[in-house]
C-alpha cells in the first residue's frame, strides 16, 4: 500500500516536473511534438497505402527504417561504457552521467521499437510472434533473438535506474547489492544486443556483404564511438542548461572511450576495405557500390565519402590529447563522429546489401518524403522522452523532487 | 491455442456489440455486413495454418469462401489439400529449348492472381549473351524486344524450393515452411511483414505486397489452394508455389503447361518412371549458387 502511495506520488511529480519548466524547455518539447505529429501523420499515411508510399522496393527491400534500427542499437547499448566503471570500478566521477546513459539507452530501445514496427507490412498482426498465443520462431531466427535481447535490455535499463531514483526520492541510499548485479548483466548484455543484431545480416549467406565475420566486432567498435560521444553531446547541454554538475575529468574520461573506439573502428575498416579492393571477387560488388557506385549508379557515394572523412578527421582530432581536452574541439569530434557512424552503420550498411541484387540487378534506393516523415517522427519521440527521463532523473538527484510522507502532496 | 480462443469470443463479443450499434444507425448496412464483421475477426485471430488441425483448416476455407461470396456475390473454390505421400516435387529447365517468349511469366500471373498493377511476376526470364557463361550481372531481365535475339540464349529463375530453405530458417513467426512434397509455401495470414525472408533468399524468389494487390473480379481464378493462389492482402509475402493448386491436383505448373518450347519439366523425383528423374539421370544438370547449401530442387541442363 506504502509502495502504491508512493508510487502515485512519484509520477504525479514527474508530471508536474514535465510540464513545468524554462521557456526554451517548452519551445523544445512543443517543437519534438510538432515533429511527432507530422510523423504520426505519415505514418496513417503509410498504414492506409501500405509500404508502397516508401522508397523501398522488391530489390531493395530494407530501407531508412531498418538502417535507423540498427545504428540505434548501437547507441542503446553504448550506455553500458559509463555504466561499468561507475558502479564496478568505483570510479565515482561518472555516476551522474550514468543516469543520463541509461535514459538514453531506454529513449534509443523505444525508437528501435518502432523502426521495426515502422517497417512491418503488417503491424497489426504482430502478436503472432508473442509466444502461448503466436509462434515464436525460437532459437532458429535471430530476429526472434533480438527480440529477446532487446525487450530484456529495455526491462534491465528501466529497473536499475527506476530503483535507485526510487530509493533517492524516498530519502533512502540506494543499496548496491541489490542493483550491482542488475549492472553487471547489462554489461553483457549490451554486448550481446549488438552482436545479435550484427548476426542478423551476419548469418544470411545471399548477401556476401554482410556475410562478414568483422561485421559483430565492428558494430561495436562503431557504437562504442558514437554511443558515448552523442553522452559527451547530451552532457555538455545538461551541463550548460541545468545545475547538474560534470565535472571536467567526467568529460575526459568519456572523450577517452570514444577514442579507443574510433582507433579500433578505424583499423577494422581498413582491413575490411583492403580484403574487397586488394582482390576483389564477385563479392565485393556491393562495397564498389557503395564506394565507387557501379554501372554510372552511385546515390551513396556523397554519403560513404562524408562519412568516412568526418570519420578519419574526428578520430585524428580525439587521437590528440591537446585537442581532445580542448571542450570545443571535443563537441564538434563527437558530433561528426555521431553522424559518420549514422550514415556508416545506418544506411551505409544496409543498403548496399542488397545491391546487386540476387541476380546481379543494380535498382537504387531513395527514401521518399513519407519514409522521412516517419522517421524523423521516431528521432523527435526518442528526444522527447530523453528529455522526460532526463529532467525527472535530474531533479530526483539534485533533491528538488521528494516524497512528502505526511501529506497527499498538494500541487497547486 | 485456447488463450487465442478466448481473445477472440472477447473481442468477437465486442465487436457484435459495435456491430449492431452500427446496423442500427445505417440503413443500407444489414445482416450481410454484420456477417462480415463477423467473419473477419475470426479471421484475425485465427492460429498459423502449419499448425492447425483439419477441422480448423477447414473453418478457415469456408470463412474465406463465404467472405468472398460476400464482397462479390461470386463463388471460388478453395483446397486445403496437404501434401501426398511419397511425393517430392522437382523442377528441371532445358536453357537449349528456352527462346524468351515468356509465355511462362503471363500464365503464372494469371494463375496465381498476381497483383496487376505493380506486375508482380515470380519468373524472371534473363536474357544471356551467347559466350559469356552464366553471367547474370549482364543479363537483361526486363527485354521487350523480339525474341529469339540474335546472339543470345535465355535462362528463367523464380522460387527454387530448396530444401534447406534460408527463408524458413529467418521467419520469425514460423509463417513459411517447407511441406513434404518440397513445396516452399506462405500462410499469407500469418506473415507480419517483416521481409527478413526476402533479404535471406539467394535467388531473388519472393515477392512481397507492397500495396492491396488489385486483379479484375473476371481475371479472378477461382480455383485456389489456401497455400497457392488464394488472393492476398497488403503486406504480405508471397512466392511461387509450384502451383500447388495444381500440382497437388496431379496437374503441371501453369509455366510447363504454357511453354511453348517444352523447356520446363515439372515432376516427381520419388517416381523413377517420371520424366524429371530421366532427365536427372541421364542429362549433366547443374544448379545456381551450389555453394551457399541451399540445395535447391531445380535445375538446369542442356540438349
């Protein structure tokens, strides 16, 4: 009953705690809900005409959505790289970031979410796949595989922060035996969504592309590059727009995962290129695709060059200490390291998969104006809750948010 | 699957209950349309066809019929024949005999009910120039010029039904399966649409329904197997099916039967007197893509 009351009480402060707030917190939430809109609005769209109103195609038949999905993943589990030396290795200057990350793991879990239901031709018919009342294609499919890492990291990613701001809200220390373990699964756990993910296009052999066994190690790489560097982005805003403190060693520390990251990210893609390009086979048509275009069709190449370059350029400005301790220089590393491996593991990955196709057939993909709807929709419905978690975590941690035992807590 | 049942009487409950709110309030609307309503929410709660027993499979065709009957006051015949014994089905392609004219592609539109506005087709005839080997990258699928071309030499491909199927293997929600005549087939209700399959094939085999699939009431065929030519819906896949309407029926595909060159062999490779076995014992076959493991039951040879 205890649990219950406080429970009402908490989220009838979080409410209140949403809606209230400085002008340019309100002009932000009424812009991601003016996005959100137009996004639901494509998407009735797409829901009445089908898939047919994308850009997407028999010969190419993955697109925008799925190419969001799976650089999302990366970014969920990316949290993970605050959370392990916080809670494991005591080391206690990255505790506020750890919040942070793990809101953003949940906000990046929720619009994988719904890339993939974005992506279902019928997605009213998905509890075909709830096992007792569907069939669920276990252990054969590894979509079914992602299922379950993905739904598990979610659940792992609400409980540990739910219970210690609970615990905070309540006036109570949190107990680290009881969350500590809950940490150290989602360690590898976070692990384990990506290389599941990877082992989706990992295991089909009609696509020689992604029929790569450096595809799992380099999704990680790349997600531990630009999972914590879109943390260092976040920070650097709550840290300028709230009285949470980072500290500056926080950020350095940060700066430094990203930049093993972006190295190991970086030799990979080396290696990948040089065993398409030092002899290439009737495999590596798909990585000419991508990189050179074939048969005078290129729409990638602006993106791959863009990618890479802002790839090469910010892991040489983080390889530098003097730079990378230099805040200014770190913000503008991070967010093109962020956007090189969006269009790297985004896009970059999926599409060229499926060009050639089976038969050798070169059809280009372009996202059509619905697609992008739908998707930028999604990216303003991730924001958005971040922000919710964000300032509700915030204000629990800063004590502006605590349970009034004696009274029903009256807001006015 | 009792808990679906249960569902289903819930919600069924429900919408009888909205269902009669709106007869009532409509005076065009009658028993027909509460019928309907009726039927397509049995429809979608209704289990994966692999697993249901006859009776249920039965059920299932008969709601189908009579919905049918509803929209277009028009009766079609539906099969839920399962496979027979000893039965393996196999498929052979003469590339001496084949000239392109692809009579093959328009009857297995027409058979199948293929959606007309998108020109959905699962045969892909490629047209290849004499001395370059199989070169697919080369090849033309999409010719609309006179056939034989000078120099050139034609090869179809469509679903192989392989028997170690990629597309099985991925489906999330056990919506494709393998029967055990051979014949890859879709529970075109059960699919969710996620094109995983689609992405597994090597063969470039399946198609998927991007749109409501549209054929003309009088091109309808009325002759249909619940796993072969029964009309779709939007946001499905769907491939072919060997004709299984046919085939399970004794009868060859609708492209052998339309080839005008006997290039297609359709057949059972159980029956050593069929005329794929002699074909298998006696000509150098070949099949596409050996390497992947997919072990394909489709295959090519020359005179």
């Amino acid at each position: 009953m205890e649990t219950f009351k406080i429970g009402l009480s908490l989220i009838k402060d979080s409410f209140f705690n949403a809606i209230s707030g400085r002008r340019l917190y309100n002009i932000w939430m009424a812009w991601l809900t003016a996005l959100m809109l137009v996004g639901i609005y494509c998407y009735s769209q797409q829901l009445e005409f089908g898939l047919d109103i994308t850009g997407m195609t028999d010969r190419v038949s993955w697109g925008l959505y799925i190419s969001n999905f799976t650089f999302l993943v990366g970014v969920a589990a990316a949290a993970v790289m605050l959370v392990m030396p916080t809670y494991i290795l005591k080391d206690v200057d990255f505790k506020q970031s750890v919040l942070i990350g793990e809101g953003l793991a949940v906000s990046a879990l929720l619009m994988c979410l719904a890339f993939v239901v974005a992506d279902m031709g019928g997605p009213a018919r998905l509890w075909h796949m709830i096992p007792g009342i569907g069939v669920f294609n276990f252990p054969n499919s590894m979509l079914t595989w992602d299922v379950i890492v993905l739904n598990g990291y979610l659940f792992i990613n609400i409980s540990i922060p739910l219970y210690i701001l609970w615990m905070i809200y309540i006036g109570k220390k949190p107990n680290p035996k009881i969350y500590v373990p809950g940490v150290i699964i989602s360690v590898f756990w976070a692990v384990g969504i990506h290389m599941v993910t990877a082992f989706l296009y990992q295991g089909l052999q009609a696509r020689p592309f992604w029929n790569n066994a450096l595809l799992g190690p380099r999704f990680l790489a790349s997600a531990f590059a630009a999972g914590p560097a879109l943390i260092i982005i976040v920070l650097a805003v709550i840290k300028r727009f709230t009285m949470f403190k980072i500290e500056r060693k926080t950020f350095n520390k940060i700066a430094l995962i990203v930049t093993v990251a972006a190295q190991a990210n970086l030799i990979m893609l080396i290696s990948e290129l040089f065993k398409e390009f030092y002899a290439p086979t009737h495999h590596s048509e798909s990585a000419y695709y991508l990189f050179f275009g074939l048969d005078g069709k290129g729409a990638l190449l602006p993106w791959i060059w863009t990618s890479i370059s802002m790839n090469v350029l910010a892991t040489l400005v983080l390889t530098i200490k003097r730079f990378r301790e230099n805040h200014t220089l770190l913000y503008i590393a991070c967010g093109m390291l962020f956007l090189a491996v969006w269009i790297e593991k985004g896009f970059g990955l999926i599409i060229p998969g499926f060009i050639p196709g089976p038969w050798g057939k070169i059809a280009e993909y372009t996202p059509t104006l619905t697609e992008i709807g739908v998707t930028i929709g999604i990216w303003a419905m991730g924001a958005f809750i971040f922000t919710l978690l964000a300032k509700t975590g915030i204000s629990i941690e800063l004590g502006r948010m605590r349970y009034k035992k004696t009274s029903d807590v009256v807001t006015d | 699957m009792d808990r679906r049942k249960a569902l289903s009487s819930l919600t069924a409950g429900l919408m009888i209950g909205a269902g009669a709110v709106h007869t009532s309030c409509s005076v065009t609307a009658g028993d027909k349309s509460k019928e309907q309503s009726e039927l397509d929410w049995e429809e979608y709660f209704k289990g994966n066809y692999k697993l249901m027993t006859q009776e249920e499979k039965d059920a299932t065709v008969k709601r189908l019929v009579r919905s049918y009957e509803l929209k277009t006051g028009k009766n079609i015949s539906m099969s839920s024949k399962g496979s027979l014994d000893n039965v393996l089905f196999g498929y052979a392609f003469n590339i001496s005999k084949c000239q392109g004219y692809m009579d093959c592609v328009n009857a297995c539109v027409e058979e199948n009910n293929q959606d007309r506005e998108s020109q959905m087709q699962y045969i892909r005839i490629h047209e290849m120039e004499d001395g370059k080997s199989f070169n697919f990258n080369e090849a033309d699928d999409n010719y609309y010029h006179e056939v034989p071309a000078q120099g050139h030499f034609y090869m179809g491909t469509q679903c192989f039904h392989c028997d170690n199927p990629p597309c099985v293997e991925v489906c999330p929600v056990q919506a494709t399966w393998k029967e055990d005549d051979g014949i890859v087939v879709i529970d075109y209700d059960w699919c969710v649409g996620c094109r995983y399959c689609m992405a597994a094939c090597p063969y470039d085999g399946r198609r998927f329904n991007w749109k409501t699939p549209e054929v003309p009431e009088q091109e309808v065929n009325k002759n249909q197997h619940y796993l072969g030519n029964r009309l779709r819906k939007k946001g499905v896949m769907e491939k072919c099916t060997f004709c299984v309407q046919r085939s399970r029926e004794g009868k060859n595909p609708a492209c052998v039967e339309a080839c005008p060159t006997g290039a297609r062999v359709f057949g059972n490779l159980l029956d050593p007197t069929s005329e794929i076995r002699w074909i298998l014992d006696n000509k150098k076959v070949f099949r596409l893509k050996e390497d992947l493991g997919t072990e394909p039951k489709f295959w090519y040879f020359m005179d």
